[in-house]
C-alpha cells in the first residue's frame, strides 16, 4: 500500500532521495536540451531546497518509491521534481502524489498548482493532461532562442 506524505520530522536519507530523482529523471537525459537541473543538485543543495518547499514523499511500505516538491508562489504553488521509481512506473504512485499535492494546495487555500515540463516529453505532458493540468504557455532556457519547456496550470 502506497502512501504519501509531507516530510516527516527528522528525514534525514537525501542519498535515497536523490538516487530516485536520478533514476527516474535518467530516461530523458538523451531527449532533453539543456540538461536538467537535476545535475545541480547534490544531498546539501537537496536537504536546502527542502527547508524552502513542500516535500511530499510516496511510500511503499518503508521503501521510497516517488517524491515531488511544492514552492509557494503566494496564490499558487509551483510543482517540481516529480518522481517515481522507475521500476513501479504505470502503477498510479504519479497520480497518487499529484493527488496529494492538490490536496495540500486546497488545503492552503491556493488558487492555482503551476509546473514546468520539457518540451520533448510529450508523455509527462500527456500524464499532466489526464490530472487536469492545461497548457498556459512556453518559456525558453537561458540562451536558447526557441521554447525548451511548457509551462502548464490547474486552477483549484
């Protein structure tokens, strides 16, 4: 049984954590450009980032098998670093996470869940499709003179 919650007091396993973004982002590293951002982040700038935003944390029994952050942005809240482990991939822990990430949105009161995804990855963009997530826009790295990322809301 899959359950997911806010970080809990007293995490401590950003190796685990990381070692998930890492496996599950890997797929992309060949169709995206520029790289992603995850290759800035090390088990300090994690452990930063989560005193800053929202960690969600999905378990399967003990196991870590997916993850997301939440950034307040005033009236909405901004959803990053979606994660699952890639070997229980298609078994709803994405939506399960989405979820709960809409629900802690509702629960602050805000207005709006906003999120970023490159442009190659027809499917996450397809995977946001079915949450309800609607295209708003595109937006362009640093340098890059063509959109790298779709910008994509659900109003709450």
């Amino acid at each position: 049984m899959v359950t997911v919650t806010v970080k809990e007091e007293g995490f401590s396993d950003w190796q685990a954590l990381l070692a998930l973004l890492f496996e599950a982002f890997t797929y992309m590293e060949c169709r995206i450009d520029p790289p992603s951002s995850l290759h800035l982040l090390n088990e300090e700038t994690i452990a930063q980032k989560a005193t800053e935003e929202t960690l969600l944390l999905a378990r399967d029994g003990g196991r870590l098998v997916g993850c997301c952050f939440l950034k307040n942005l005033g009236e909405k809240m901004y959803l990053g670093k979606l994660a699952v482990d890639p070997k229980a991939q298609h078994s709803g822990i994405g939506i399960a996470v989405v979820n709960s990430a809409i629900d802690l949105c509702r629960t602050r009161e805000k207005k709006l869940i906003e999120l970023q995804s490159r442009i190659e990855l027809v499917e996450v963009h397809d995977f946001f499709r079915r949450c309800g997530f609607r295209q708003s826009g595109t937006t362009a790295h640093e340098g890059y003179d063509r959109p790298t990322s779709i910008t994509m809301q659900l109003e709450l």
